[in-house]
C-alpha cells in the first residue's frame, strides 16, 4: 500500500485548521494540525510533512519566521495562508521560501488544487544515478536534474524549493536564449502570476545566493528584458 502524503496545518484558528483537514482528508491525505509557530517547528521533524500549510499570523512566532527556520534546514514545499493581500506581504513570503502564497478567505477547491499541484512538482532529492530518459542539463560544476529534483552544485547537492529549480532548469535548458519575466512566468507559475513580474526576480535573486556565477557560465540579467543562462561557446561544443 501506498503511504498517504502528510500535511501539516498551522492555524491558530482552529474552525479554519479542522475544515482544511477535513477537505484534504476526503482527498487521502494524512492531516497534522497545530496552532502556533513554536509547535510547529516542534513536531516538523517527528512528523515529516510533505507540505506545509503556513498561516501567517501566529500567537508567539510568525509565519515568517516559521517558514525562515524551516528554510534553513529543509525544502518541503510550504503554502502560506495570509488576510494579507498586498504585493509586499506576498514578496515577503516568496523571498524566504514559500512555493505558494493563498489570500484569506479562499474557495477549498482552489486549496486543494494548489496543494496537488505542489506535491506534483516536489520529490525528494535522491542520491542515484539519472535514467537516460531524465530530463538533466549538465554544466562544469552544475548538474539540474528536473527527475527527481535535484541539483549538484560543484560536487554538493544544493536544496530548493521547486518553483527555484524548475525556473533554473527551464533557463538552463536553453543556454543564451533570453526570456522575459513575463515569459518566465507563463512557463513556471501559470496565468495566475501574470503581471506580477517581481516573483521571477525574487526566484532570480534566490538562486543567485546558492548558485554562483562560473567561468563557463553565469544566471544573467538582459537589462529591460528579462534572464538567460549565459554559457561560454567553448562549453556548448
């Protein structure tokens, strides 16, 4: 038998927390609820979520902070839940680590879409072998894996989140063509980001952190454009 995907809620408010874990317990999901920053940083390890439902506002630590801590050491795919709906607050969420960001009050289809959505990008990095028929793009010092997930960055493999590796993959996988933010954001995150350009450059900013530039090749911006993954001729022969 196939084990149930796991999610943990966190919600102080509990009539929101048991109707969210109702809906996706209809959907086969195994439900963890709790109501404050603290214990879920206490059970994440125990419990081993595959996805994290993040609210916001939290008595003690916020949602913010939770999501830093979990940053820090993992990159299960976290949905922040938030009554905040301005631009800044969702920027805010997306540079510390969230896949998604949901504005309060939300429609329970639209949530659990989302969460089958995410799941259906993330997978555990594994450390095996890529099949030949796996979609890889391989660099001096980088391997991208879309497969399974994974990327090696000069010999280590570097944890992201998987809207920053599939925007790193879908640039990689064809060297020198510039795409615009609008472009990028079509491809990655789908009509519901359109017009909300500052997303792929916090994505950008992101990978830059854990991916430096390389002498064969560098994530570069085309001023008034948009990105392309630069490589030197020499490294396409």
């Amino acid at each position: 038998m196939v084990a149930k995907q796991k999610i943990l809620i966190v919600d102080d408010d509990a009539n929101i927390a048991e109707l969210i874990s109702l809906y996706l317990t209809k959907e086969c999901y195994e439900t963890m609820i709790v109501h404050d920053g603290e214990n879920a940083l206490a059970v994440f390890d125990t419990f081993q979520p595959n996805l994290i439902l993040l609210d916001l506002m939290l008595p003690g630590i916020d949602g913010y902070q939770v999501c830093r801590e979990i940053r820090s050491k993992s990159a299960t795919p976290i949905i922040m839940l938030s009554a905040k709906g301005e631009i800044f607050d969702k920027v805010l969420g997306l540079e510390l680590g969230a896949d998604d960001y949901m504005i309060k009050p939300f429609d329970s289809k639209e949530l659990v879409a989302r969460v089958k959505a995410v799941l259906r990008r993330y997978h555990p990095v594994k450390q095996e072998a890529p099949k030949p028929s796996a979609k890889l793009v391989e660099y001096p010092d980088l391997v991208i894996n879309q497969t399974n997930y994974s990327v090696l960055y000069r010999g280590k493999v570097v944890e992201m989140p998987p809207k920053e590796l599939e925007l790193l993959y879908f640039l990689a996988a064809s060297p020198n063509q510039v795409f615009t933010r609008e472009q990028l954001l079509d491809h990655i995150w789908g009509y519901e980001y359109i017009g909300d350009t500052r997303t792929v450059d916090v994505h950008i900013k992101r990978l830059r952190e854990k991916i430096k530039d390389h002498p064969a090749w560098s994530l570069s911006t085309v001023w008034g454009i948009g990105y392309k993954f630069e490589v030197k001729s020499n490294t396409l022969s």
